[in-house]
C-alpha cells in the first residue's frame, strides 16, 4: 500500500446504528475493509432518535457546532453536538454522529419527510464545520448518494477557501441514480430542473426542495464512482441514465465502477447463528436439513423434492418482482416449486403475493416486512433465488445466496449481469441462470433452465 489515507464517509444511514437497505451494510463493511489493510476509515451520520448514547457507549466530540443555514429571516445558526462512538474492540467503525434535536432526534424513521432536503443539508454543513474545528482532519471525504450530494458543492464553492478544507478530495458515490431528490424527477417541468449551478438555497428557501442532490454530488465532486462496472456503463445511456446520462457521459474521464462486496465475516454459513444448520463447501448435505427447517418456518409442507425458491427484496418496480404476475399459474401448477418470499413496499406488489398466498397456500409462503435476520435463515436452505430488477446498480442479495449455496436466477445488467455467470450445459461453465429482456417470459425460460439442472446434478 503506498500511502495510509484518512478517509471520512458521509451517509443517511449506517448498520447497526440505523440502516434501512443496502447502503447502511456498506457503510459498515466498507470503511472497516479499508481500515483492516492500513487506512484509517470512519463514518459520519445524523444521531436519531433511536440512536442511544448509553446503548452504544457515545461520548461527546464536539459540543455546539455552529452550522450556517443561509437564512435571512430565520436562524442563521443552527446549534448542533457532534458524538462519537470509538472503534476499540468493536468491529464497528470509528463512527462520528451529528445531533441536532428539532431535525434528527424527534424523528423517528430516517427518511420520509416533507423537510428531508433541510435534514440532508444540515448534515453536509455539519460535517463540514466539524472538520473545521475537528483535529483529525480526512485526505477523502466519500458522499453516498443525493442526500449527501450537496456536500462537494459546498465545499467547492463555499468552502473553496477555507485552509484546512480546500485540500480534502471528495468522491461521490452513486448507489442508486433513480433517487435524485425529495421528489419524482421524472415529472420536473424544465422549468423547475435543476441545473447545478446556482448558489444552495438557504435552509428557509422553497426553492431548497427542487434542488438535485444527485446532480449536483455528480457535477461537483472530484471523482465519482458506482458500484459496479457495468453500471456505470449503463448510466451514460439514455434508458440507464434518469435524465443525467449527458453528465455523466461529461464527466465519464473519472467515473468509476467498483463492484460491492459482501462481508464474509457476517455472511458465513459455518458461523452465522441464523443459520439452523451450519455448513460449508464440503458439508453442503447439510443444506437438507436448512431446507426442512426454513419449509417448516414458513407453513410450507417439508419435501425435499420440490425446487424452493427464496426471494428476499424490497417490493419495488425495480426489483422486477411484478414480472411473475403473469406467469405465477404455470409455474406452481406444472413444476414442483415452492416460493418464499420476504420483503416489504410496494403495496400493489405485495397484494399481487398474498394473491399467490392464498391461491397456492402449499406453495407459496411470505413475509412482508425488512428483517435482517430471515436472509440468513432464507438462503441457507432455498435451492434458488430470483432477482429479475428491471436495473441493479450492484445487489448484494445475489452474492449473499451464492455464498450460501443458493443458484441465482437474475436479469443481466448492472451488478447482477458482473456477478453471475450465465450457466452453458455445453460447456459446463458458469455459476448461475442470467436472461435480458425485462419480460415475463425471460423469467420463465430462466427458471425453468435452473429447475432443469437442478434435478439433473
């Protein structure tokens, strides 16, 4: 390694303090994977109301911060305490937290409210302002996603000056690019879109709220990754590209696709204790007995000869789940599959499942809610598991049912496309089922083609 950098992530959400998806696993995993080969790694997030001190053994860092809010008639300060959680023998990482009562500690969910856009800039500013009283100063500050995007803008423009400040890089990284902002950027009139260029309004501004975080973390930072290679493809195209595929197509001389990674740590099937059944490469005839045992769980009868497809995923259009509403019949009624699935959002979607539910009872099991815990207990015992996303910047569900031993059936683009390998019965070379088209049918073929080698292994 050539040189041991300080490296300051600054997120919405971070495991196992608050985490709702993808992004709060990588915040952990990322920053303690670089602090384990030299770097020294920490995290920066909002302490929210379920963030207890004594819980988590925080101590005090930094007390009234003051952060500038741009405000004319309002406050032109906001008051905020910066806490910390120290590494030690945990292996969560050095972990810094901005407390500010009115915006994150009456608030009880991380996302999800009409003032989101002041919550997100607030934290920018803050972090901000801490490093500029803070004695450890980073080399890199790495934003994730549009709710931090306003942080390389501040500090290539108001910030620009500033001695200690003007020397740190910032990179911007790209885990979703369908989330813009606190609103549909899609339906934007021309008008109201967001160029990039003008001044961040004040916290007390409407005008705050139209403002693309994306667009701006993208146009501002010095370089700007996503998670994985294909995708940051995919971006610079019109169908990929949510309406920034010109920018970045501009900016494609530092744009970077780094594929995620799972933790392996946490995701080993010989210690996981949601595992029933421990196992590994060369005990996999312990699966059987994961397989009975997550049958049970979720009332399905316990047969060893029907092919059981876990899904576990956020019930969004996305994910692409919707593509089995019209092939569901065929399915259950002329293979022996069973499905369980678990997840939560769309409630369309969701209504669409219980409608399996309640159609195939001994066929078809779920769970609608975000549960940690049951993709552990899901994927050490299905024999498959679908990911059909209509686009994936990364996914990590495929690589966690892979390592589980669990045959991925997904569509190929974005991460899934650089993570699984289209199986070829010619060649015998490949680790998983892959098909293109964002269609019902290509699911179908897809599945049955893993159903197929299955029983013939």
């Amino acid at each position: 390694m050539s040189k041991k950098l300080k490296i300051l992530f600054v997120a919405s959400e971070m495991n196992p303090f608050a985490s709702v998806g993808g992004l709060g696993a990588v915040m952990y995993s990322l920053p303690r994977a670089l602090d384990n080969i030299g770097h020294d790694a920490r995290v920066m997030i909002p302490k929210y109301l379920q963030i207890a001190d004594d819980a988590h053994g925080l101590k005090t860092e930094y007390e009234n911060l003051e952060v500038p809010t741009g405000n004319e008639t309002g406050a032109k300060l906001l008051t905020c305490n910066v806490k910390k959680f120290e590494r030690k023998d945990s292996q969560v990482p050095y972990t810094y937290f901005l407390e500010n009562m009115e915006y994150y500690e009456q608030r009880e969910n991380v996302y999800g409210y009409a003032d989101d856009p002041v919550r997100w800039n607030l934290l920018c500013r803050g972090v901000l302002e801490f490093l500029k009283v803070s004695t450890w100063i980073p080399d890199v500050i790495i934003c994730a996603d549009w709710q931090t995007g306003y942080l390389p803008n501040y500090l290539k423009t108001v910030y620009k000056s500033d001695p200690r400040l003007s020397k740190i890089a910032v990179v911007f990284s790209i885990h979703n690019l369908s989330y813009q902002g606190n609103f549909k950027h899609q339906f934007i009139s021309e008008l109201d879109r967001d160029g990039g260029h003008s001044p961040i309004p004040a916290f007390e501004d409407k005008r705050l709220n139209m403002i693309n975080g994306m667009r701006r973390g993208i146009m501002y930072a010095d370089v700007v990754n996503t998670v994985s290679p294909t995708y940051a493809k995919e971006i610079t195209t019109e169908e990929y590209g949510e309406g920034l595929n010109e920018l970045l197509t501009e900016r494609r001389s530092v744009l970077y696709g780094i594929l995620n990674g799972i933790d392996y740590e946490v995701w080993n099937p010989q210690t996981n204790p949601n595992v029933p059944h421990h196992f590994d490469a060369n005990s996999l005839e312990k699966r059987a007995l994961n397989k009975k045992a997550l049958q049970e769980r979720f009332g399905l009868p316990a047969d060893p000869e029907k092919f059981l497809i876990g899904i576990t995923t956020r019930m969004a259009s996305q994910k692409g789940i919707d593509l089995l509403q019209t092939i569901i019949q065929p399915i259950l009624e002329e293979l022996p599959v069973q499905m369980i699935l678990v997840g939560e959002g769309d409630t369309a979607i969701m209504n669409m499942i219980q409608s399996f539910k309640e159609k195939y009872p001994e066929r078809v099991s779920a769970e609608y809610k975000f549960d940690p815990v049951l993709p552990h207990f899901v994927f050490s015992g299905a024999d498959a598991t679908l990911v059909p996303s209509r686009f994936e910047p990364s996914g990590l569900i495929q690589m966690q049912a892979m390592h589980y031993g669990t045959i991925a059936i997904v569509r190929k683009t974005g991460g899934l496309a650089d993570t699984v390998i289209n199986y070829s019965p010619a060649t015998g070379e490949g680790d998983g089922f892959a098909f293109e088209k964002k269609d019902p049918i290509s699911l179908l073929i897809a599945l049955v083609r893993a159903y197929e080698t299955s029983i013939h292994l």
